[in-house]
C-alpha cells in the first residue's frame, strides 16, 4: 500500500487492512481531490472582505472557475450545481444571470 493510498483511507475512516479494488481507489480518490479544490476555492472567497480590490475579486473568481473546470473532471453534474453562476464558455461572460 502506498502513502497516498494510506492517506485515502484515513481521510476515508477506512480499514487499513485488506486491499481496494481498482473503482473503489478511484472513486475515493475523486471524492478526495474534489474536496481538495473546495478547500481550495473556500480559501480564495474567504479572503474576500469589504476592502477587496478588483484584482483580489478577479483572483477568487479565477480560483472558483479553475475548482469548477478540475471538478467537471470527476462530477460535471456535482460541479453545475455547486458553481451554478460560473459560466466556463468561452464567450468571456464569467457569471450566468
């Protein structure tokens, strides 16, 4: 077993013992990076106060359509619902609405 696997199932409570199946490993990894990027873009909005600058708001909105493209990777369906205001056509409108 491999560190990351070791990772995956402590974040995971899983039992240490006994080996994975291959989907298993996949999903959980999937569940573990999406959850990874939501850290991520909760970190990026959290720095948003009423002293933001134009710059640190186009900063966060970058981070958020970045979260949603890499989450589109795993769950499009998960991503559409949790980012329904970003917009990642390439029309350049960033917000729907």
């Amino acid at each position: 077993m491999n560190d990351f696997e070791k990772t995956i199932r402590k974040y995971f409570g899983l039992s240490m013992e006994g080996k994975l199946c291959e989907e298993c490993m996949k999903k959980y990894m999937a569940k573990y990076r999406i959850d990874d990027l939501l850290r991520m873009n909760a970190s990026a909005q959290m720095n948003l106060g009423t002293d933001a600058t134009a710059e640190d708001k186009q900063k966060a909105l970058n981070t958020a359509r970045y979260v949603k493209a890499s989450i589109m990777k795993y769950d499009k369906t998960k991503a559409e619902s949790m980012f329904p205001e970003i917009n990642l056509s390439e029309d350049g409108n960033t917000f729907k609405g």
